[in-house]
C-alpha cells in the first residue's frame, strides 16, 4: 500500500488520465475527492471505489470559489488532505489564425490558472501533511504542435509554474511539486475526437512506427502507475522536476517530411 491513509484531491478525475490516477490511487490505500463536469461516470467511479473511499464535487474550476470549495470536501469528509493532481484540462485546437485573445485567456484560466488557484486553497493543508502536488501536464509544453496552439502555450506555462513553485514550496513550507508530461494518450475524449474528425474505429493500431514505435499509443493506466511515484514517500525530498513519459525522444527529433499521421482515416 504505497499511498496507505493519504488523502488526495484529482481534478479531471470522472474520465480518462484522471479517473486512472483515481483508481490506482484507492487501489495503493488513499481516500479520493473524485472532481469533473460530466456527473454521472463521477458517481459510477465512486461506487467502484467505494464511498469510504470516495467522493464526489462536481463544479467548473474557474468559478470564484471553485478550488477552495474543493478542498474543503476533502477536508469535511476526510479530514486532511495530502495532495492535488492538477489534472483537469481544456484539450482545444487552435492555430495562430483562430486562437483569439478571449480563447487563449479562456484555456488558460483552465488549464494554468486553476492549478495555480487549487495549490493556493490547498497549501495550507499540503503544509501540515508535508504532501505534494502533481500537475499533469503535456509534451506539447516544449513547443507544441500547429493545430494546439493555445493548448501548447497553456501547458508551458503550467511547467513553469511546476519549476517555480516546485522550489519555492518545497523550501518554504514542505510541500513538493512535480509534473509528469504525457505524450499521446488513448483516452476517452481522444477516441471522441478522432471520431469526429473521421479517423477509423482502428486508428490507433495504424500508427506509423515514427509516431508510435510500440505500435500504439499510452493507455491511461500507465499514466497513473508513473503518477503513484510522485504521490507517494517514494519520491522522498524530490521538488521541481518534469518527466516526460512518451516513447520517442523530443528534442532533436526529425520524422520524415512526408509523413501524415492522418492517413489514418
């Protein structure tokens, strides 16, 4: 039991990367505050894992309030509280023609700016656990694809926030920051996605090698096993770092020009 009486607050957590961290979570002994927007797969997840086990906050994180009544649910039904995985994120294409100055302050305030508000409402509490936060982040932060721009910038600046805070925090009052930056994740909202831009129901086992030597992409699970390192006394005094789990390098890497990922249709 790697996460053994921990208390640990997921946002983004009734789907996908989230609902993985989730459950792996209870799964290694730590009560959840299981958050999203879409109700009902956030009480199918709590009746899985339990309700001593679990609860449920469903509420948009950018409302005035919205984080520090988040924490407050830990706390009330819980008692303390020793993490946040900053996981809730706004995944919307753009590209320099359509990301309008009110689309860019809109994905920012869900995907930098609510983070920074969930630490905020939680670092008293983190304090007294000496706990930790973990942002999910994206390998699109070190410079993004065309058509994710907005996305790109908001996670670049969500790393930065996780170096800076990761030292600060960490010196100041016992409270580790870290980031994992996933690279493509087969979840439920990108099937949705691939479907309506009319990609195969078998898309992703037609990957070219380049973009997927495994012959296909990350699941969810191996997000939230990577995930359970971070959160739990395993990382010891370890602050500020970024991992990257992706299968290819990233930096200094050049796909053949002619290649499309998108022959997949």
């Amino acid at each position: 039991m790697r996460l053994k009486d921990k208390v640990i607050i997921v946002t983004g957590s009734c789907t996908g990367i989230g609902k993985a961290i989730a459950r792996r979570s209870v799964q290694e002994g730590a009560r959840v505050v299981i958050h999203g927007l879409d109700e009902a797969p956030g009480r199918e997840l709590v009746a899985e894992l339990g309700e001593d086990k679990a609860v449920l906050h469903i509420e948009d994180l950018t409302r005035d309030g919205a984080p520090q009544r988040l924490v407050n649910v830990a706390v009330e039904n819980f008692g303390q509280l020793h993490a946040v995985v900053n996981n809730a994120a706004w995944v919307k294409g753009s590209d320099i023609h359509s990301t309008s100055l009110p689309f860019m302050r809109q994905i920012l305030e869900i995907n930098t700016l609510a983070p920074l508000a969930m630490i905020q409402a939680a670092l008293p509490y983190l304090a007294a656990t000496r706990g930790c936060v973990l942002n999910i982040g994206s390998v699109n932060a070190y410079c993004g694809e065309p058509d994710l721009l907005g996305y790109s910038i908001s996670k670049g600046a969500l790393q930065t926030l996780t170096r800076n805070l990761g030292d600060t925090l960490h010196r100041d009052f016992h409270v580790r920051v870290n980031q994992i930056n996933p690279g493509w994740v087969l979840t439920e909202n990108e099937q949705r996605i691939k479907k309506a831009e009319g990609f195969s129901d078998d898309w992703e086992t037609l990957l070219p090698p380049v973009i997927a030597p495994a012959g296909r992409i990350l699941r969810p699970e191996e997000i939230a096993a990577a995930a359970i390192y971070w959160l739990s006394d395993e990382s010891g005094p370890v602050s500020a770092q970024v991992v990257e789990l992706e299968q290819h390098p990233l930096i200094g890497r050049n796909p053949p020009k002619n290649l499309s990922v998108f022959e997949m249709k």
